[in-house]
C-alpha cells in the first residue's frame, strides 16, 4: 500500500514501504485462515466481481489450491474455510484489517500482538468503554429509554465531526485538543479528502463551518474548554469578514522552539543525539522529567524543538520510531509537554478555496453566548479585556472589486456577477515574510512595520465626504505597531507584530463587514464572495447577484447583541482600528443622505460598497495598528441606526415577498436583475466585457425554511415566533404526510442557472427534501421563542428518535443529511433517510437538549 505515493509521474524514484493487512482466525482456538488475495480464484473473468464464478464452481478446495498470483493487479483480502455446526451450536469467525508503515512493523510488533487469543474481545470491550466514557455527559435516564440512547449517539456523532476537547496540560491553565474530528465526519461522503490519523489523539482536518457548530455545546459539557473556541474562530475571521475554508488540529510548540522540523523528525539516533545540543532548555527540562536515559532525553528535547510545532500523536509516533522509554506514564508524559508548550491554531485556505462561503461566520455569536452563559462573571473582561483578545487570519487571494471586473457580460444571458477572488502576490509575499521570523504566525494578519507606516502615513485610508462628521467623536491614538516594525527595505511587505483587538470589537468588525454589503434594495447580504451559504447546491445564484436574509437576521443579531452589551456597560472603552472607524464614519455619511433623501437606494449602495472597497484595499496587508477609541456610549447612536435599517429590510422583505410569493413567510433569498447597465471596453480573461451596473430589481426565491428560522431568532416575544411558526406551519414548507419541515417549497418555474439544485427531483437533496439539520433549527428557535407546546408536539413525528426504521430505513438512534419527502416522485421511499449521519443537526439537537 503505497500511502504517500503520487499517481504523477515524478524523477524521485524512492521504494515506497507500506503495508494494508487483514488477518483471519476462527475466534474459537484463533487458528489462522487461509487468506486470497488474488480475486481471478474467487470471480474468474468477471472483473465486475458481481458472481464469484470460480468458487460457485469449485467450492473452498479448489480455490485455495489454485495459484494464485500476487502481482500486477489489485488484491483482495478473503479468508476460507469450512465449518460444520449442529442445531443449535455457532462459530465466530473474526477479521481483523489495518495499516502499517512497514511490512517490517507489521511483521515484529503487530502481527504477534493481534493474533494473540482474546484480543479481538479485549478491543471491542475497550470500544464500548470509550464510547460510554464520552458520551457521559450527556447521560440521561426518561421515560423513554429510546431517547436516552438517542442523546448518547447523538453527542458521539456530534463529537465525530466537531472533535472532542481534551483537558491536557495542568489544570490551572489547561489546554484543549480536540480529538476524533475528521471533514465532515465519515465516509459517506465520498467526495471528500478524508483524513484520520492512526496515532494517539487522532484527527483530521474539518470545514470552517462544520467544526464550529460542531462545537457550539463544548463549554456546557466541559467547562475547562472557556474561551478556547470563540478566541480561535474569532482570530480565523479575517478584516473583510470571510475566513479559510480548513480548520486544522491546534498544534503546541515549546515558547523557545529553534530545531528545524526536518531535523526534529530525523530518525537517525546518532544525529538526534548531536542535535540535543541545540534542543530548547525548556525542551531539556521536560525531557529530563519524564525519561531516564540521556539519549530518550536527548531524543524527546529534539523532537519538542520543531519550530513548526507538534501535535501529540506526532511525538509518540516519533518515540515509537525512536524507542524511547518513559520513565512517567504516557498521560503525566503528555501534560507535562503541554503544559510547557505553548497552543496554537491552526487553519488554512485550501487549495480548492475558490471563493468564501458567506454564512460561515454566522455560528460565531452562539459561541459567544454559550461561554457567558457558563461564565457571566467574566463577561467584561471577555468582551472588553484582555481574555477576548483575537487576530485576524490573512489568506493568499484577494476580492475582485467592482471596478475591476467583478462584474461581466455573459453571452446569450446579459450582465452577471462571475468573478470573486483573484490571487494576491503581495499578500502572498507578507506572509512568506512573517513565516521567516515566525513560522507559527504566517497566516495572522500584522502592523504595518516602519518602512509601510512612513509611506501609508499619507495613504488616504478613505475620501472625505463630510468634514464636520469626525467632530462629534473624541479620538485616542494606541498603536500596536509603532516600534516593533522591521526595517526592511520593501515596503509592501515591511511588517510589525500580529495585530488583535477586543472580542468586542471584533463582533462589530464582523456586523459593520456585513452591513455594508447589503443588496442594492437593502434586503439581505449579499454573495458577493463566490459561494452562497451552507446550501452550496445553490451555486448559481451568487451569479445573479444573489443576496441572503439568513446572512443578513445574523448581522443583525450581532448588532442587537452589541447595542444591549454597550447599554450594559456604557461607560467601558472600544478600541476600533482606524480603517474599520473610517468605514463607520463613511457609512454614517451615507446612511445620513439616504434619510435626508439626497441619494436613492442605489447610491446608498454604491457609495458604502466604495467605502467598503477602500477599507479592504486598506487592510489587505496590513492594519496600521493605530485605533480611535470609542465609548459605547458614544457608540450606541451607530449601533441604533444600523439596526434600524437592517429591520426596515426585513421589514420590506416580508412585504415583497408576500407580494411576489403569496404568503407570511420571511423569503430566504433574493436575486438581482441588472435593469439598466453600461458596458465597458475591458475584459477578462474569458473574452467577457465588463459590466458596470446602474439599477437592479429584486427578484425572489421560492421559499426556503431557513428563512423563517433565522428571522425567529431576532424576534423579542413569543407572540412574534408564534406567529412566524404558525404561518410556516401552514405554508407549503411543511410536508403534510410526514408532519415534517421541508428545506424548501417548489421550485417549479426556477431557472437552473440558480444552481445545481434544479437537477435534483423534488424531494431529494436540497430540492424540497426534509433536510434535518435545517428542520432541527426550526425546533430549536420553537424552544428558545416559548413554544414549549407547539414543540413537543412536533418532536413526535418529527425528531429520529421517534421515526418507524421500517419507514426511516436504518437506525432511529442515528441522523441523515435528509430524508425524501412526500414531494418524491416514488412514493416507496418517502420518509427513508439518506446520506451521511453526521451532520449539523446533532449541535442543534444538543443545543435543544442542553436548553431543555
């Protein structure tokens, strides 16, 4: 099995050693069986390996005399025997498959060690103690014992695809590392690259988006975790608002690291020796507590001296190789390191990243709300102080602006919004720059170091349009980045220290980005970023100039949360950097003309997305480091106005959408027909002209449940979330055999440019399907709204744990991407469950449980 080995045709001509195993025994006295690995015996000639022609004609005799051939073709791994059992006796046959990273391990320590009668039981008892070990928290005793069983699978599920958090390091300041996580949970999904370390404390990357409401319910179970995820997600949010695509697994390094990693992970004992000279001294100390030998010593403070850092799985791989005997037991080993290490996230923009998911961010503010909920003593300091502090991530693109061919004339369609992200050579540069100094902190954005500062020190951050708009502010210099510059002769790339704010201000970074890219109707947000939301089977209307109100209930969610956070605590300081306060002033400028009726809806939106723009060109590289410090009584007035404009839109939406679609209910997305455009003489590197748009008409979207649901949770009464259910309820969002939620109504009469969706049969996928996690949303806003009744009244048919498995198709214990809905055209499959069980709905659920 060549793991690493590429299909590309390359000059390294290196033996790859690599082994897949599979052994089979009678678990009676562990006799092995005879294994095949050549399928010609079993199937012959049938390459469809349907028949297995071969052995339906010979039988186990002749199969395992033939020859087989063990080259120069794809093996098998099937064992043969024959049994004969009398009425009542049984016989337990047990296979075993795995990996080695050489035949050689295999051979010496496995091999021996698998085969071993009692060892397959002693695994499956150890299985079933760890899994009732982590699903203790959520242990539970009802009436309904199916139930109690539900929450256990859905916590491990949930765990499965989020990771969970182990307590490692001392407990006066623990450090989390979140175990089991892989991309999107399992395999079902076979469209992923998926990865699962066969190490200690193993896990895989995962989706920026799945990890964080995966992760929503960390700190109620385990309180230790504090603020490790909502500084973590918050640092990945990046100037603009977007974030990367990947999280990866948090990483620790020694505060002192200087061993280089190809160094670090040599296995030659000999020059591991010579190298323990370099080794760090904290790496020396902690070596010397946990190992007697002075060559494990010299080994283990070598291998903590990566400079890149290390995840503990990685070290005990690396002592495995090495030999290494510990004098302290495994887990007072890995405190120890941990405690001396320093921990640190980890992210990346992947290489298939080819835009930026505009609902990713929407999960933030439930971290947020579940940490003060756990620790309402320390909410000032969280919001305020020091304990909330967050970077800010740098990727390697760019977002087209509008003026640079962001917009296009498409052949036989008209004028269309097609291009998103470009490649940014100079940001690219930046962050080669900090990964010299810093390897660790490559991808956090930093000041503006001396050379920078003396050349953007007449950088107009933004047109002054307004004079007298800066009177009523008193301002306050604090500049992160005065005298840590590097005196680099490139200015492009002159750079100081990485760059935090409040987690305060890092929410109103977050709003005031959302804000200001509202439609051209001032209804939703805009997805302007090359990818719609979560439902990514609507590719297509990003193109159309789409826009979503889910997107746009969340911005004003945080606005609202803002606006009580300053009313609660009027007299505390926010320090905002003076490219986001130059936006909000250039914002209060337009927002004045709009109400005064100097400009119409689009020159609203044409001059805030300018003034959106020149903040981005302004922090593409650097923030200056400089902030205006602003009271939050000072700040409320701003707060005040943006919540009102984000309610008048949702306002309006309701009313176009009642008068386009019919009904009550909240419309969920929107798209922009380009009434009035110019057409200009560039193109881009499609042959396409560019487009410069002058009116737009809002189209809408037939309805989605996702619409509602978000709009629920910006409402202040139960009258008012009653009334959204109770029109949802008796909207065409509601399958009325299954008494279930559908993700969307119809959506007859829809072009397919909307996106691929439009292939799918109604019922199926995002195509009028019951998609659970979304339906789960639904009940979880019932619960928070008071719809205490209403609710358990629709958990009866329509929580898994309750379905028939004849109809649901596999365990009620366990979740589907969507079930098909009455909608469906064959009507025997309505109600069975599909796709991976790993999903959102297990957070939602724990959500409701922990609420409950």
């Amino acid at each position: 099995d060549a793991d690493d080995a590429a299909t590309a045709a390359s000059a390294d001509g290196s033996e790859v050693d690599g082994s897949s195993v599979a052994e089979v025994s009678d678990a009676e006295s562990y006799p092995k069986l005879p294994m095949v690995v050549d399928p010609d015996v079993v199937f012959g000639r049938n390459n469809a390996y349907r028949k297995p022609v071969k052995f339906f004609d010979q039988g186990v005799d002749g199969v395992l005399a033939a020859d087989q051939v063990y080259v120069s073709k794809t093996p098998c791994a099937f064992a043969a025997t024959k049994l004969t059992l009398k009425a009542g006796e049984s016989a337990t046959v047990t296979t075993v498959y795995g990996r080695s990273s050489s035949k050689a391990l295999f051979d010496s320590d496995i091999k021996n060690v698998v085969g071993k009668v009692g060892f397959v039981a002693k695994k499956q008892k150890q299985a079933a103690a760890l899994t009732t070990r982590l699903t203790e928290k959520v242990a539970m005793k009802s009436g309904v014992p199916i139930f109690d069983m539900y929450v256990r699978q859905q916590y491990l599920d949930n765990l499965l695809r989020g990771g969970y958090p182990e307590v490692l390091g001392d407990d006066d300041e623990p450090k989390i590392f979140h175990t089991f996580s892989r991309i999107h949970g399992d395999l079902e999904r076979d469209y992923n690259y998926f990865q699962i370390d066969a190490c200690f404390f193993s896990m895989g990357p995962g989706n920026f988006r799945d990890v964080n409401q995966n992760r929503r319910c960390d700190v109620f179970q385990e309180p230790k975790v504090g603020t490790f995820n909502v500084n973590m997600f918050a640092s990945f949010l990046q100037a603009d608002g977007y974030n990367p695509l990947t999280v990866a697994s948090a990483f620790f390094i020694m505060p002192d690291a200087v061993i280089p990693p190809e160094e670090a992970g040599a296995v030659n004992t000999t020059s591991v020796a010579a190298m323990a000279k370099a080794a760090t001294p904290v790496a020396k100390q902690v070596a010397s507590e946990v190992a007697e030998s002075a060559l494990d010593q010299a080994v283990i403070a070598t291998l903590l001296s990566n400079t890149n850092g290390f995840r503990p799985g990685d070290v005990f791989i690396a002592m495995d190789l090495h030999d290494v005997k510990l004098s302290v037991s495994k887990p007072e080993f890995i405190d120890k390191v941990t405690a001396a290490a320093n921990l640190l996230p980890s992210a990346q923009f992947a290489a298939t990243q080819n835009g930026f998911n505009a609902d990713h961010w929407t999960y933030h503010l439930d971290l947020v709300e579940t940490y003060l909920s756990i620790f309402p003593d320390s909410e000032q300091d969280f919001l305020f102080g020091p304990s909330g502090h967050a970077a800010f991530f740098m990727s390697p693109v760019t977002l087209i602006p509008r003026s640079k061919g962001r917009y296009v004339m498409a052949p036989k369609l008209g004028p269309r919004q097609y291009n998103f992200i470009k490649a940014d050579p100079e940001k690219v540069a930046a962050m080669a720059k900090a990964g010299k100094g810093e390897p660790t902190s490559y991808s956090w954005q930093r000041t503006a170091g001396k050379a920078a500062k003396a050349s953007s020190s007449s950088r107009k951050l933004f047109a002054d349009k307004d004079e007298d708009k800066k009177e009523d502010k008193k301002k306050g210099d604090d500049d992160q980045g005065d005298d840590k510059g590097d005196d680099d002769s490139d200015d492009s790339v002159a750079l100081g220290e990485v760059f935090t704010v409040s987690q305060y201000t890092k929410l109103l970074m977050l709003a005031v980005s959302k804000f200001t890219i509202m439609d051209p109707a001032g209804l939703g947000v805009e997805y302007e970023g090359g990818k719609p939301g979560w439902n990514d089977a609507m590719n297509g209307l990003c193109g159309l100039f789409g826009s979503g109100m889910p997107e746009a209930y969340e911005a004003l969610r945080i606005f609202q949360f803002l606006a009580a956070k300053a009313e609660q605590f009027p007299t505390a300081n926010v320090a905002i950097p003076e490219e986001m306060d130059a936006l909000m002033l250039e914002t209060t400028h337009f927002l004045n003309e709009l109400e005064s009726k100097v400009i119409s809806d689009f020159g609203y939106w044409d001059g805030v997305r300018t003034a959106v723009e020149e903040y981005r060109e302004a922090t593409r590289i650097t923030f200056t480091g400089k902030t205006t410090t602003w009271t939050n009584f000072m700040l409320i007035p701003f707060l005040k106005r943006c919540i009102k404009k984000m309610e008048a839109g949702a306002q309006k939406s309701l009313e176009l959408g009642k008068e386009m679609l019919g009904n009550d209910v909240a419309p969920c997305f929107w798209y922009f027909e380009v009434e009035k455009f110019e057409v200009l003489r560039e193109k881009d590197e499609m042959g396409r002209h560019w487009v410069k748009p002058l009116s737009f008409t809002p189209k809408a979207v037939p309805l989605f449940l996702e619409g509602p649901v978000r709009q629920m949770k910006t409402l202040k009464s139960k009258a008012e979330v009653k009334a959204v259910y109770e029109n949802v309820k008796a909207s065409t969002l509601r399958d009325k055999v299954l008494k279930m939620y559908k993700i969307s109504e119809s959506l007859d009469g829809m072009s397919f440019e909307l996106g691929r969706m439009l292939a799918f049969a109604p019922g199926w996928l995002e195509n009028e399907s019951i998609w659970l996690h979304m339906e789960y949303k639904f009940y979880l806003e019932m619960l928070r709204g008071g719809l205490y009744d209403e609710l358990f009244e629709e958990l009866k048919t329509g929580l898994i744990a309750f379905q028939d498995p004849e109809t649901y198709g596999r365990s009620p214990l366990e979740c589907s991407s969507f079930l098909a809905s009455s909608a469906h055209p064959d009507k025997s499959i309505v109600g069975q469950g599909y796709l991976a069980r790993l999903s959102g709905s297990t957070a939602e659920f724990l959500s409701m449980w922990n609420l409950m």
